[in-house]
C-alpha cells in the first residue's frame, strides 16, 4: 500500500453533481451534471420542470431544441427561467410516487435554458440511450425488478442441468 500510495495521486473522487460554465449571461458560474442529478433532485425547486412524456421524448432527442417544438404547457414553465440549468422531471413518475421514491427512480434529463427560446439537453449520448430505455419501458409498462430477472434465469439455469443430468 505504501509503495502504491506513493506513486499514485488522487485528483478527482466521487460524483460529479455540478460543472464550471464559461456561459455568457448567467448569474450561477455552474451548471448542473447529469451525472448526479439523482443526489441533489430532492433540493431543486425552482428550476425542476415537470413536462409531460411527449415534451420528455423531444429532450431524449439531445442537442438544442427550439420552443416552438414543445407543448405550451412545458414552455411557459421554462419560459420565466433566466439562462442556465435546469432539469426537465417525466411527468408520471412525478405524480404518481412520493417525493422520496420519485427522486431515487425518477427520470430526470439536464438541460440548457437558452439567451433565446431554445433549450440545449446537456446529456451525454450514453446517459440519454439508458434514459430512453427506460422511458420506453414505462411506455410499454414492461419495467421487471432486477431481482426478479435474477430469480428467473436462475430457474432456468436450475431446470437445464436437470434436463442435462436426465440424459
């Protein structure tokens, strides 16, 4: 452990839950991270928007998004917000758990309120592909616990070496 403590140098542990911006015209000098948005949902308040499925399928898409392409119940939630971060909460899973479940499951996409009327998704493409799974399981309501799907390919892993040991 010595000889491995004195060649190594920890420059960065944990979570990243905030980046520097060098964005003009914001008041915060961060922005949130996707990364641990999970960590700080339960503390955000004034810029969480709820937004139905279609407005949260659109900022699955990624990139910048024009206003004029969401519903106008979504745009005049974001509308107000000066420029900077915010994050964008599925609609559903909002209303349907208690605060302390929705923020452990919740879908949550960070994005950008743009100077003019667009919003840029600030989610890296590996993060907006694990979410769009998602999404399109609570679409299709065909989400399975993971212990469940551990159970089952433990049943079939168990009556294939029956069907082995009968041969």
């Amino acid at each position: 452990n010595f000889i491995l403590s004195s060649r190594a140098r920890i420059v960065h542990a944990g979570v990243n839950v905030f980046h520097r911006t060098s964005q003009q015209g914001t008041i915060m000098p961060y922005r949130l991270a996707q990364d641990g948005i999970h960590l700080i949902l339960p503390f955000i308040t004034t810029r969480r928007i709820v937004c139905p499925p279609q407005d949260f399928a659109l900022l699955l898409k990624g990139g910048s998004i024009d206003f004029t392409l969401f519903s106008s119940t979504f745009v005049q939630h974001v509308q107000p917000l000066q420029c900077g971060s915010f994050v964008a909460v599925l609609e559903s899973l909002a209303s349907e758990k208690t605060s302390q479940d929705q923020n452990k499951s919740s879908l949550a996409v960070v994005s950008w309120r743009g100077d003019g009327n667009y919003i840029n998704v600030y989610c890296g493409k590996s993060d907006i592909s694990a979410i769009a799974n998602r999404f399109a399981a609570l679409q299709d309501n065909t989400i399975v616990p993971l212990d469940a799907v551990a159970d089952d390919d433990e049943e079939e892993n168990h009556h294939a070496i029956e069907d082995d040991d009968d041969s």
